[in-house]
C-alpha cells in the first residue's frame, strides 16, 4: 500500500540569498522543486502549504534578543551572522516560513491528513542554537518542531534522528536536558562544529538520551546501516516515540564538496527505511523530515529522490537488502558501533 506523503516546497525558499559561491545556495533547492515538479513525480505527494512561524513559536527554543536580533536583519543585504552565516534582506522573513513549513507538516502527520512528510526548506537549522546562528542556520527548525509536536499536538516522546554530515549541535544543546526528546545523531568527526563526541550524552535525569555516533571519515552506506540498526533500532523501540522527525542532510553523499563520507542514494533510501520500520512499531508511522545541509546539488537530488520513494512506499527495502548492504560497513568504523553501544549499556538495558 502507497503511502501519502506531504511534501512542503515553496518559491519563496529560494529567495534566502547568502552570497554568490556560498555553499548553502537556492539553487539546491530549485533543483530538487525541478524533480518534484517533473511529471513523474509530481503526482505521488500531497502538497502542503507553508506559513510563517511566530514570534511566539521561535521562542519555543530561541531567546527574546535573539530572535529581535534576526529581526533587525529584514530589509538590509548581507548582514553576517557569524563566520559562515549571512542574512540577506528577506532571511528573516524565510526563516520564519521554514519554522512554519515543518510545524505544518508535523501537523499534516499529527491530524492523518498525510502518513508522512518531508519539509524542503531553507535556510537549514540544525546548528542553530537559542541565541545564537552558526554553519548557515538561523532559526532550529527541527527543535521548533518538536516543541510544537508537544506543545500543540500534546507529544510526550520524540525522536529526531539527525543523519547529516556535521553534528547538530544547536539541536543537541537544546534538547540536553530534556528525556521527552531523544537526539539521536551519526556525524563525520572530528568535523567542524567539533562537537558530538562519545562522552556526550546528555545531562541529569536525559543522561543516556543524546546518542552520538562520531564516525571516522570514509564511512559508507553499510556503516550508516549499522548504526541505525545496532544502537538506534533498539533504543528507540525501548523509547516507543510518538513521532520521528529527521534532520536530512545529505552531505554525507560520496561527491559532497563539505564531506568525506561515501553515502549513495541507496543509502539514505535505506536509512529511511530503517525509521521508517520503527515508525511502523511505534507511533503508526509517523515520520516528518526537513532538509538540512547536502552541497552537491546532482547528489541530493538523487539522495532526496531516493528517500522520497522510500516514503512513499515504492522501493520497500527487506531485511535481506539491508543485511546485505550492512555486510559491507567498513572495519575502520566497527569500534566506534561497539564504542557506543558500550556507553550507552548502563542507560538502555537493550544490549
């Protein structure tokens, strides 16, 4: 059985303009609107229309200053946020929407009007801290997310899986303290931010609810596999979430420019299908993504075909197909599984 999925694009996306050659560019996200809109493809999802996040729901995860800060930033070119960030005239008004666009897809999901969703936004928010922007994140769309799944949807439990490149710190921080949200991420390291160690694994009573898979580069689709398999399937089905959202970044694409890992589009298809699985035991397949980093632009719209088919249910991929690609993780990366799965014993009685 096809599944509906809700897909929120809109044009207004590509009008967030960081600089000519900055990596984070509209063009990734005008080519992936190209496939969507190809005949083949634009028939297989439910379109779901974006709206502008308020004041009030940033502040779910972002201070008062901070948030006036970014408001500061409409109507004038290239204020630098930071090093790598920079806002143009109307990146206020699209970080606002792309808060907006996932919060409307959780709902599509929460409400049934879709089985699930994929948010194709930008700017990306992932390292966006409650004060403070950085990697080319503004506003966390993610953590946003999921505060609006608690706050508005009545969610006690969620998982975000964060499978880019560099490790969410903004979303880990936020979340740190909190067991009502576990933060699950792989990530090449050490890489830039440099965080998302093994010894990072949350605080006070949420200890044992950040789980970091700090990989060594090279990493390819089998290790990804086994990562998600070993350590999260199992911690997860013991968390029983009421809904997975997913930080989808595609950098870790073999070609990508920022990375040095060797993830296909086969690779995230099956990733996706791993939560996928989970979502189906646990809170009736709930799974909600919105798009992170990926630089290759050919790659991501390969990568995000891949996982939007997955999605809709049309490449289902067995437990035999996933076996085989797991056979295949390289050895450099084998210790730092057991390494995890080791520090993360005394918290999921699991292993």
């Amino acid at each position: 059985m096809s599944r509906r999925t809700g897909i929120v694009k809109n044009n207004s996306y590509l009008q967030h303009f960081s600089g000519f050659s900055h990596p984070e560019s509209p063009e990734r996200l005008a080519a992936v609107y190209e496939m969507l809109d190809n005949s083949n493809m634009s028939w297989k999802y439910v379109g779901i229309e974006p709206r502008a996040a308020s004041h009030d729901e940033i502040a779910y995860v972002h201070t008062p200053s901070y948030i006036n800060h970014i408001a500061e930033t409409a109507g004038k070119n290239c204020v630098f946020l930071d090093s790598d960030t920079v806002a143009g005239p109307d990146t206020y008004e699209i970080a606002k929407l792309a808060a907006g666009g996932l919060m409307n897809a959780i709902s599509g999901v929460m409400t049934g009007e879709v089985d699930n969703a994929f948010a194709l936004v930008r700017p990306p928010g992932h390292h966006a801290g409650a004060g403070n922007s950085e990697g080319f994140c503004v506003f966390n769309n993610v953590a946003i997310g999921a505060m609006h799944a608690m706050n508005k949807h009545g969610l006690k439990k969620i998982l975000i899986v964060d499978w880019d490149l560099h490790h969410g710190n903004g979303t880990q921080n936020i979340f740190y303290p909190d067991r009502r949200v576990l933060y699950f991420s792989t990530h090449q390291y050490p890489h830039y931010p440099g965080t998302g160690g093994l010894q990072e694994i949350g605080e006070g009573n949420a200890l044992g609810y950040t789980v970091n898979v700090p990989l060594r580069p090279g990493a390819v689709n089998g290790t990804f596999i086994s990562a998600f398999r070993r350590i999260l399937e199992p911690i997860a089905q013991a968390f029983e979430p009421e809904l997975i959202l997913i930080s989808a970044g595609f950098d870790t694409y073999y070609q990508d420019p920022l990375g040095g890992m060797r993830v296909t589009p086969e690779g995230f298809a099956a990733m996706a299908r791993v939560l996928l699985n989970i979502a189906d035991k646990c809170c009736a397949g709930r799974v909600v993504a919105v798009l992170e980093g990926g630089y290759h632009i050919i790659g991501l719209v390969r990568s995000v075909k891949a996982t939007l088919e997955e999605m809709f249910d049309e490449t289902h991929w067995t437990d035999t197909k996933l076996d085989a690609m797991e056979q295949e993780a390289d050895d450099e990366n084998k210790p730092v599984i057991k390494s995890v799965i080791a520090g993360m014993r005394p918290y999921w009685n699991v292993f």
